[in-house]
C-alpha cells in the first residue's frame, strides 16, 4: 500500500478531518531559477551579538527570492549536515541561507544554555536585526527554519512583528518549549515531524493548536526524530522548501 503523508491545518480541521496526500517528489514551484542554477555564493561570516561574535556562514544565490535563517538543534552547530542538506535544496529554489551558531564554544559547555529558549531566540533575533544593515539582505522576504530546540527559538523570535519574519519551518521541532509565545506567532508556520517520532509528534500537534496563523503539521511516514531513514531526510527538505517558497513569494 502506498505510503501517505498526513498534513494537518488548524483551519483544514475546522471542516473536515485530516487532509492526506501520497508521498511523492514534489516539483519545485515555478521560480526565475527554473532550469539550470548556478552555484550560491559563499560567505563565511563574523555575527555581531550582545557580548559575543558569533560564526555564520551566508549563502546567496543569484536573484535571491528570499532568505531563510536557520535555528539548530541542541548539540549541534552551524554545520549540521541535516541543516545544510536543506539549505542546499533551498539553494536550487532561489533562496538564500544563513547558518549560524546560536553559542559560543564555552557556553556549549553549559548544559543548561542548550535549552535556555530565551537565550537562544535572543541570539537569533539580533541575528535577525543585523541582517537589516546588509543591503543585499534587507529586504528579501524573511524565513526560519529551526529543528529540535533551535525551532522553539526560531517560533519564540517569529512572534515579535518588528523582525518582520513571514514563514517558520520546524523539523523534528520542540515548539511546545516556546509555549507562552505561540499565540503570537502570525508567521505562516509548518511542523514537519517524523511519523515514528511518536512523543515529539504529540508536542507538535498540542502547539499547533496555540499558533496564533495560518499552520500545518507535516507527518513524513518511516521518519523517526533526526529523519535518518533512507529518503526522509529529501522529503522534509522537500516540504520545507515549498512551504517557503509559498509563504515569501512576492506574490503571497
């Protein structure tokens, strides 16, 4: 039997029940980099932030139609190969990326910074904040894509308007740690959660109901929580990805 992806949205449940679609490779939508893309180009960069400077690496592609910035997991980094697997698919769509590490080396010593959520959206949000002093930057169309911790960060920094944040993508996300803020999260936010990640599919779907816009939560069937079974990876990159490319088009 064919394998189905569920996606649930808080508007779709008011008049039916769940919305199921087959698992397939979903074609990119139409961008100006339909055809054949060039490389992005690569810029390692230093980050300003409040006692620190921070390492990032910025990703820009020719004629960028938006710029995601990511939010990594606990006990990961700027180069997570997950995070770097999406962005590349992001890359191909057109849109820019900005890897950074929301800790220094000696607070990742600390257990306790891992989880400290304010903390962390804290950094993400200066992050968010200088972006705006890049004139190549400024003005693209915002998006974050945060997994694990780095997505309560990420929905925690979306719910202050003044950064200007249109679309959150979560993966294998804990937003019920960025509770008390969900409300407030107007940015058009999709959870993608592994099928067999049982626990952490539970949290998404209790948060869901508490996103203050338009969610979907994305069920990717055989994924457990890092998404290391053959193809799920692709597939959560896949619905990231036009998820985005949806909610940033200038269009939208």
């Amino acid at each position: 039997m064919q394998e189905l992806t569920q996606i649930t949205s808080k508007f779709q449940a008011r008049k039916g029940p769940i919305i199921s679609a087959p698992k397939r490779r979903a074609k990119p939508q139409a961008t100006a980099h339909d055809g054949v893309v060039d490389a992005p180009t690569i810029t390692d960069l230093t980050l300003p932030v409040t006692g620190h400077a921070l390492p990032g690496t910025l990703a820009v592609p020719a004629r960028p139609t938006g710029l995601v910035v990511f939010a990594h997991g606990s006990g990961s980094s700027r180069t997570s190969p997950r995070n770097r697997y999406v962005a590349g698919l992001l890359h191909h769509a057109g849109l820019a990326t900005l890897l950074f590490d929301l800790l220094t080396e000696d607070e990742e010593d600390e257990r306790g910074n891992v989880f400290d959520i304010e903390l962390l959206a804290g950094r993400l949000s200066e992050v968010l904040t200088w972006r705006r002093t890049r004139p190549d930057l400024a003005d693209l169309p915002l998006g974050l894509f945060g997994a694990s911790t780095g997505a309560a960060a990420a929905l925690w920094a979306a719910a202050d308007d003044d950064l200007g944040v249109r679309a959150v993508v979560s993966r294998g996300g804990r937003p019920d740690l960025a509770a008390t803020r969900l409300p407030g999260v107007r940015a058009a936010t999709l959870l993608i959660v592994g099928g067999l990640d049982t626990a952490v599919l539970a949290l998404n779907e209790e948060a869901a109901a508490e996103l203050g816009g338009e969610h979907s939560v994305a069920v990717v069937p055989g994924a457990t929580h890092l998404f290391e079974e053959p193809g799920t990876l692709h597939h959560a990159g896949e619905l990231a990805r036009d998820w985005l490319l949806r909610h940033l088009s200038p269009t939208d």
